[in-house]
C-alpha cells in the first residue's frame, strides 16, 4: 500500500507530486507528505488526506525542480505527522519514501542505536534510510552505490525513492516486491507507484522488475541497474492511459462513476473476444502456443486471489466446472502460500487481481510457478506485477479503478472467466452447440442488460434510506448468486461499516437463522432458474421469521413479489451470465446506504485498494 510520486527535471516539482499523490491516494490516505530541493530541503508532512497537507503547506516555500511524495496507508506507526513520510537519515543529508515493509528492520535498528543513531518515528523506513545514509556516510559512497549495499542487507518488499541534498540533481529509486513506474519525458523523470500520475505528463514509461535500482538525472539520462550492479537494457513501453479515466467527471465518488462505467467496461472486456453472428470467442491468453494444449489438458484449475476477486474466482469456479467440466478449486492467495499445497505440472494457477500487485495473491503464484504449475493471470492493471510474471493472461480492460471497493473490475473479471469458460467448454465438447450459441448471443446482450439493471438506482437510492440504521444484514444466494451473496456483503461491510454476512441460502438454517427477527434485512438473490422453488422456500423461512426480504429477481417475476418486502428487478439471461446482472443493484444499494450514512465512500477507513503487504 502506500503511494510514492517523485520528480526531477525542469518544472516545478510542487503540482506534480500533489497530483500524483492524488491519484495515488486509493492506495493509502493516513498522512501524507512531500520533499522539495531548491536552495535547501524543504520538508512537510501531515496526519490525513493529501488535501489536509496541501492546506498545511500554503504559504511555505514549495519551489524546487527535485522532490519526492508519499501518501500513507500505516504498517509500522501509528497515523501521525512524524511518522509520515518521508524520512531523512542520521545525518540529514537523505531523504526517502517507501512503500512496502522491511521486515528485518528491528535488527537493524538496534545496532544502528549502538552507532549512535536516534530515530524520531516507529517506522522502519526511517531505518532504511538510516542505513543507507550510515553506509554513505562511512565510506563517502555514491548514493546508489550506498542504496545497492543497503538494499542487499534488508528482508521484505520495498518501492523506495532517495534525495541527496548534496547531489539534487538525481534521484536514486529501486523496488522489490512493491510496484515502481519509471516515466520519462523531455528532460526529466517522473517515478510513481503506478502510472497514473504520469498520463498528461509523459506516455513513455519503464516497469522496474524486482531489485533493480534507477539512477534518474536532471540532465535528462538514466540508467538502470540490478541490485548486483549489472547495467539493465530499459523496456520501455508505451502508456494507454487518458485523463478522463482518472477523473470523477460529474460524479460524486468514483465508485459512482465506476459502476455506471461497467456497460462500457463489459464490452471493452469482450472486444474482439467476441462475435455471436459468427460464432466465435477468441481468448488470446488461451491460444498462445504451449499454453493452450496444458489448458484445455488440465487435470484441473486452481484459482488464486484475495476479496472480491476471490468472490470472481468461486464465479469462475461454478463457471468451469458446469460450462467446460474441469475441476476447479478457489484458493485464498494468503492461506495458499502458507500452506504445503499439492501443486503439479499439469495445474494450471489462475490469480485473478484487479491491481495486479497484491502481496500475497504475488506470492501464491510465485510458489505455484516452482512447482511448475501453467500460471496465468486475469488482471486490470497492465504492467503491473502479477501481469508480468504470468505464463499467459486475460487483461480485463475495465480501466483504473480507483473507489477502493471494487466494481468494475470484478464484473471485468467475471466477464473474462465467462468468455474462457465458454471458449473451453465449446473446445472440449462439454456443451452442446445450440447452448454455446445461446450463450454467446446472451453474453453480446450483457452490456445492454447491466444498462438496464442500472435504472434501478432511484429504487435502490429510496429503499436504502431505510437500512441506514441498521446493525446487521444477511445476503443470501444459490448457485451462481452465491459469491454474490458474499460479494454484495463485502460491499456494504466495506464502506458503510454495517456489518453483513453472505451465505448459501440454504446453509441459512445451519446457523444464521437464529439471527433473524423483524429487525434483520434479508437480501436474497433469488434471479435463479434452476433452483427457483428452493430460494421461493428460503425466502419464506426468512419471512416466517419475521426478517425484511430485500428481493433481487428477474424482470416480471410475479410470485416472490408477494412475499418479499422489497422487489429489485433485473433483466433474464443464461443462468451463468445473471452474477454480471444480479451484482449491479447490490453495488449500487451498498453505495446509497454509505453516502447517506456520510461515509467516504472511495476512501473507507483503514482499508486501501492495493494491498502489498501480508
Ligand atoms: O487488486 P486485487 O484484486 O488483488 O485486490 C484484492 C482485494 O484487496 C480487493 O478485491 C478488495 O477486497 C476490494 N477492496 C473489495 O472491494
């Protein structure tokens, strides 16, 4: 988590770095805070949003053509002026931002204190920067030279940038397990987190790997080095990103905009995936050479990823099994990697990520990759970790996501499954032409349908007015609706800070059924067809019960209209296609019930969008 924005060059480096700290701030909003160089270093940091530390700094100097900026999601320290970044060393003369934890900083600290250092915060990144200004300092080193020898003595993950006020004409940047973008323009250099702060700016970018360091200079050149000191040939690639994406627009919360998005976001998903009219999916991850015989051969697929994605996964799971009868199990990436997990060679690993840098979702498919499994990614975020470390992979093409619940990428990512699912089950006969063509045409209407599903937002904006009090929600959902029951949960737990719990509808009577009386609200997910009569019974027990129903059900259904509380209609379609409609009124309901609870719907506390670290 964290977010890092750094500059050097010969425009003021004050707008960018705030602008990027901005755009940055989905992955971490606790404090903030920003280094300038001109005549001397000039430091500021603030408990809270960027927007508290650019109240802060009005009035102060904020010239400089050099600077580094962080914005904060806390591990190590509580929220707090001092422990915000960035840290300078011993000396004063090194000024760092970090993203990522060292984890053998305790160690270093201690016998740095024997040396004589005093540390001003509890964060280990004011100890990396202590080690890397004590090994400059003992042998007057370069400072890369003095961060590559840092950098070998520390354990865990890191995205770091350093300012040497004695040298401001370079920054040195370097990551390891934590995402680092190198942007480069006419004579200056942009360093961020991900590359959102760069678009306006620059579409030229390099995605440093793993322990490798950047040695960016005012005079427009730069070099990149692995941590062993061996020069790197730069891959730089060109940016497809536009403003628009990253900007609320008329919305009043990008998860607003986000999920109004996803009719767009689909198709973009299916493009040139998909033609009804003449037959085909076409999934360019699962036709590449060496990986289409291990997919289509698999003895079976495990699904790796973390929150909703994992929510995607168990869609996937359903998916596969029905569609193209391989086996699938849905891992949590944090409890996989820890685990001694049977993997062989012919699994094959889906991790499925929206920011394609989650710790532990990285970490599972890294453990997966040695024991030679086929690795293959659905990801949103191009460039990003995840993608480039994959076998093959499916970008969903939802666009930046930046309202830390997810929406649009987890139906982007549902869609991908869908198309894959469909694709293989065709390749391997397991569905009967007729139905594949059903299918196909069902999946070309989705985009239309989600649209349709959308115009129940004043419904759900009214309804949700009445459950801003509330304690405790249950979602309920068979089949296919399932991970929606706990998708939608997540939702509303996440940013409305209700708590909520999904089920099985039928586990229901195992447990949670002791929970209902006249004040719980029941959210059923009842748009199925196979398993009509069973939701219509579970429905009634809740209702027997006395519990609120909150039904979502298919355009026209006439029966749970008489017994539930509340009706949401969304359009029919195959049943493996509803979660992409059945999700849309429950992003919206958790939505409504946050804004009007007053909660910051894109910036829930303690939560950040990109989880790098375990
Ligand atoms: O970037 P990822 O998809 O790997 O992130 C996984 C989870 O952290 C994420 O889905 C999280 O649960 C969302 N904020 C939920 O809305």
């Amino acid at each position: 988590m964290c977010g890092i924005v750094a500059y050097i060059g010969k425009k003021d480096a004050y707008p960018i770095i705030v602008k990027g700290l901005k755009r940055l701030e989905y992955r971490g909003y606790d404090s903030a805070g920003i280094a300038l160089f001109n005549d001397d270093l000039h430091m500021y940091k603030k408990k809270g949003k960027v927007n508290d530390l650019t109240s802060f700094v009005k009035g102060k100097n904020l010239e400089g053509k050099v600077g580094i900026g962080h914005t904060r999601w806390a591990t190590h320290g509580e929220p707090n002026d001092v422990n915000a970044h960035p840290h300078t060393c011993q000396n004063g003369r090194l000024t760092l931002i970090h993203n990522g934890i060292i984890e053998n900083y305790a160690t270093i600290k201690e016998a740095l204190i024997k040396d004589g250092h005093s540390f001003q915060s509890d964060t280990d990144t004011e100890v990396l920067v202590h080690l890397i200004g004590a090994i400059q300092e003992k042998d007057n080193l370069p400072l890369e030279e003095a961060v590559r020898i840092a950098l070998s003595q520390v354990v865990g993950a890191y995205a770091i940038v350093v300012l040497d006020k004695e040298n401001p004409t370079q920054l040195v940047a370097a990551r390891k397990a934590s995402p680092l973008v190198v942007g480069i323009g006419k004579d200056e250099f942009f360093l961020a987190s991900d590359a959102t702060p760069l678009v306006g700016y620059t579409d030229q970018v390099v995605y440093l790997n793993d322990e490798e360091i950047a040695i960016v200079n005012a005079n427009g050149t730069f070099e990149i080095k692995t941590i062993d000191n061996e020069v790197q040939t730069p891959y730089i690639q060109h940016l497809n990103m536009n403003i628009e994406k990253l900007e609320k627009g008329d919305y009043e919360y990008f998860m607003l905009k986000e999920i109004y998005e996803q009719p767009n976001t689909i198709a973009d998903c299916m493009r040139g995936r998909l033609n009804a009219a003449a037959g085909w999916i076409r999934v360019g991850g699962i036709e590449k050479e060496n990986v289409k015989e291990k997919m289509l051969n698999a003895k079976r697929f495990i699904m790796a990823a973390c929150g909703t994605s994992w929510h995607a996964a168990l869609i996937g799971e359903y998916l596969f099994e029905e569609l193209a009868r391989i086996p699938v199990e849905v891992e949590y990436a944090s409890e996989l990697r820890y685990r001694n997990p049977i993997i062989n060679k012919d699994d094959v690993v889906i991790a499925l990520s929206q920011s394609g840098e989650t710790a532990d979702t990285l970490a599972a498919l890294e453990m997966a990759k040695e024991k030679g499994a086929l690795i293959y990614g659905i990801v949103n975020s191009v460039g990003s970790s995840i993608a480039r470390i994959t076998d093959s992979g499916s970008y969903i093409h939802a666009g930046p996501e930046i309202g830390v619940a997810s929406t649009k990428a987890f139906t982007g990512q549902v869609t991908a499954l869908t198309l894959m699912a469909i694709n293989m089950g065709y390749k391997r006969g397991t569905i009967p032409k007729s139905y594949y063509h059903q299918l196909l045409r069902g999946l070309e209407e989705i985009p239309q349908k989600v649209q349709e599903a959308l115009e129940c937002n004043d419904q759900i904006e009214k309804l949700a007015a009445k459950f801003i009090n509330t304690k405790h929600t249950l979602y309920l959902g068979r089949g296919y609706n399932f991970p929606i029951a706990l998708e939608g949960a997540l939702k509303l737990k996440e940013i409305s800070y209700i708590h909520a719990e999904g089920y099985p509808a039928a586990e229901m009577k195992h447990g949670p059924i002791a929970l209902i009386d006249e004040n719980m609200p029941v959210v059923v997910i009842a748009t199925n067809k196979s398993a009509y009569e069973k939701i219509v019974s579970n429905i009634q027990e809740v209702k027997a019960r006395k519990g609120i129903v909150i039904a979502i059900v298919t355009k026209g259904d006439q029966e749970i209209r008489k017994i539930a509380d509340y009706t949401i209609e969304i359009p029919d379609t195959e049943e493996p296609l509803t979660p992409l409609l059945s999700v849309i009124p429950l992003q919206l309901l958790s939505y409504h019930i946050a804004l009007i609870r007053g909660c910051n719907v894109d910036q829930p506390r303690n939560l950040a969008k990109s989880v790098t670290v375990e």
